[in-house]
C-alpha cells in the first residue's frame, strides 16, 4: 500500500509539474495497481485523454522501455554522461551534447564508419534533463495546443533523450535536422542500414505509431547495444522485442 502511494503521488507531481499543459485534473483519477489513469486533462476547452504511467523499473538499463507509458524517474541523472568525440551542429559543450559513456564510444565508431562510406553526420540533441524537457514541451504547447505538441514532443520525464542514450542526428550540413524531409537523405538511408553493426536502432520507425507513439522520426537512433542487430533485422521496435504492450492500448 506505501509502494502504491509513493507511484501515485509520483505519477501526479510527473504530470502537475507539466506547467501550462495540465489545468484540469479529473477528481475521479482512482489508483489502479502500479499505475494511475488520467483523464480529462487539458490546458484547452477541449479535454485530452492520456494512457496509464508507470514508473520505469530500470532507468540505468541500456534496454530501458521509456515513451508515453513508461516514464523517467524525475530525479534520474545518468552518472556516466561524456562527451562523445563526434561533430554536431553546434560548438557549445553542453547539455545536449552528452550521452552515457557506452554509447558515445558506439556513436563514435558509427560516425567514423559512415565517413568511411562517404557519409558524414553530425550530432543534433542528445541528452535531455527532465528540467529541459519541461521547458521545451511548454513552448511546444504555447505554438501548437497540448494534442498536437505531444505527438511529435515528450511530456517531462516520458523522453528517452533523459536516457543519456538517444541522439538526433543529421548530415553535415545540418539541413532537414530533426525534419520530415530527412528521412530522403542519404544519411538517413546510411542509418537505416547500418546504424544496428553499432548498437543503435531507428527508434520510431515508419508505420510503428501505435506502438511507439510516436511520428516516424528516422533522424532519432537509441542505443541499446547488442540486442539491436536483432531488432533492425526483424524490422520491430524496442516494444515488440521486449513483449511491451503498445502505447495506443
């Protein structure tokens, strides 16, 4: 009953702390198990309904399930956070640049292998704190309303980028970064094809919305080491290869 309360009260200051994006909150919400379900949240007239949350079990793990289901700890901080020694489109050593030590090792044998194919990519965004992800997700909601910001944007703490082991990557010369048109480029096909040799995968692939909730994204790659060679030559996601139950049910 304690452990119960503790991922209620979690779940609930996960979601009010979602300033400008939750202004309603359904007084019936009621505890089921380890999750709660809200409903009727809005920060609009219209009402939004979003699916139970859970608590990560594993934050620290490299096959870390984290979407609109499965939530980061508020308070998770990856403790391996380096600098991986790959170009991005931006000189600053910050935030966003970082990953966990495991991957930037990865991301950068993969960058030197696609140069050695003629293809050169760069960083975008890396890691995501939940205090950045709160930021970002209140502008998105201030441009385009809650429903359509979260279709392409993480509610804090629901962004696998808090990982430390996801990167959005592009080509060189920075056009289509984290766009729909990347997905025509050659480095996108490149990734598409080989991202899996190095640990990665496309973690939101075309025609996996309803499992991944989210728009296919083919500038997004996760890490999750040697399962991914498995996972890319199957053509599923993260969810289907760890018997995940799909965001939409």
């Amino acid at each position: 009953m304690f452990k119960n309360s503790i991922r209620v009260f979690l779940v609930i200051f996960l979601i009010i702390n979602v300033i400008g994006c939750t202004k309603n909150l359904d007084k019936s919400t009621q505890p089921k198990s380890s999750k709660i379900q809200q409903k009727n949240v809005s920060n609009s007239p219209s009402k939004t309904k979003i699916s139970a949350v859970t608590l990560t079990s594993y934050p620290a793990s490299i096959a870390a399930v984290v979407n609109k289901k499965y939530y980061m700890p508020v308070t998770y901080v990856p403790k391996d956070l380096v600098y991986p020694n790959v170009p991005f489109l931006f000189s600053e050593k910050i935030e966003k640049r970082k990953m966990r030590k495991e991957s930037a090792t990865a991301l950068e044998r993969m960058f030197a292998a696609a140069q050695k194919d003629g293809i050169y990519l760069s960083g975008v965004s890396a890691y995501r704190s939940y205090n950045t992800q709160k930021v970002l997700f209140n502008n998105y909601v201030k441009r385009d309303g809650f429903e359509k910001a979260r279709t392409y944007s993480a509610i804090p703490g629901t962004s696998e980028h808090q990982t430390g082991l996801a990167i959005d990557v592009s080509g060189r010369d920075g056009k289509c970064a984290a766009t729909s048109c990347f997905a025509n480029t050659k480095e996108a096909a490149w990734l598409k094809n080989n991202c899996g040799k190095y640990g990665f995968i496309i973690r939101y692939p075309k025609g996996k919305e309803s499992i991944t909730g989210y728009k296919y994204e083919p500038w997004h790659i996760r890490y999750v080491g040697n399962i991914s060679t498995a996972i890319q030559n199957r053509g599923i996601t993260l969810e289907e290869y760890l018997q995940v139950t799909p965001v939409s049910k």
